[in-house]
C-alpha cells in the first residue's frame, strides 16, 4: 500500500499579497515555492499541525481559519492529502528557520514562481477563492 501523508498549508493575506515560501536547498523538491506549512503528525489536528508547523519554519504565530482548498495529488512514491486553510498573522516576525526565503506575492504574479505539483493544483483555486 502506498503511503498516504497528509499536509497542511496556510493561505496568508496581506494587502492584497499571498505569502508564499521557498524550500531549503537540502530538501525534497529543493528551492521549489510552496505555501507555507508541513505534515499533520500522528494524533494532532490540522489546526494545531499548522500552528506547530509555521512556529518551527519561521517563528511566527498563527491564527488557522476555515479551509479553503482540499486536493489530493500522487507521486512516484506516495499520496497527498493536501488541505490549505486561510490563516492570519497573530505574532511574531518571519525569520528564515526552516525555509530558504519567502515574498508576498500578488495573485497575478504567482505564475512566475516554480511549485511543486500538489501546490500548482491549488493556485487556480486560490485565485478563485480570494476574490
């Protein structure tokens, strides 16, 4: 059976701009833009995996919201369950722990970043879901 993990990712707004960030070089699918967040661990929520997950990549605290976006995409070696809520910005400033860089970004230039497949999934019904 293949594995099946499920990730969460957050949808933050700010002024019309998306934050999105970039993966470290030493990770899978390196230097790829993504929204940010992780994998849900054994026992916890999303709401919880996605708080947890934004503290230890950028040290920032979240408030998740409602979800907006639920996809489900397979790779060679495994499946996604990939849920992104909308999230805002309770505290803290972004640092770069655990993710190479980051930019909010307006919707209409979400293109000319490179995402992997699970997340490319998500950009159309981003846009739709924001306005």
């Amino acid at each position: 059976m293949r594995p099946k993990i499920r990730v969460v990712a957050a949808m933050m707004e700010e002024g019309g701009k998306y934050l999105i960030t970039q993966r470290r070089p030493t990770a899978t699918l390196p230097l790829l833009w993504e929204f940010p967040g992780g994998r849900v661990e054994e026992g916890e929520t999303d709401e919880a995996a996605l708080a947890r997950e934004l503290k230890e990549e950028m040290d920032i605290e979240v408030e998740v919201r409602d979800r907006v976006i639920h996809v489900e995409h397979s790779y060679p070696e495994y499946d996604i369950d990939f849920r992104v809520y909308r999230c805002r910005l309770a505290g803290g400033e972004i640092r770069h722990v655990r993710v190479h860089d980051h930019r909010w970004v307006d919707p209409a230039d979400l293109d000319k970043y490179e995402f992997p497949a699970a997340d490319e999934k998500t950009l159309a019904r981003l846009l739709d879901v924001a306005h």
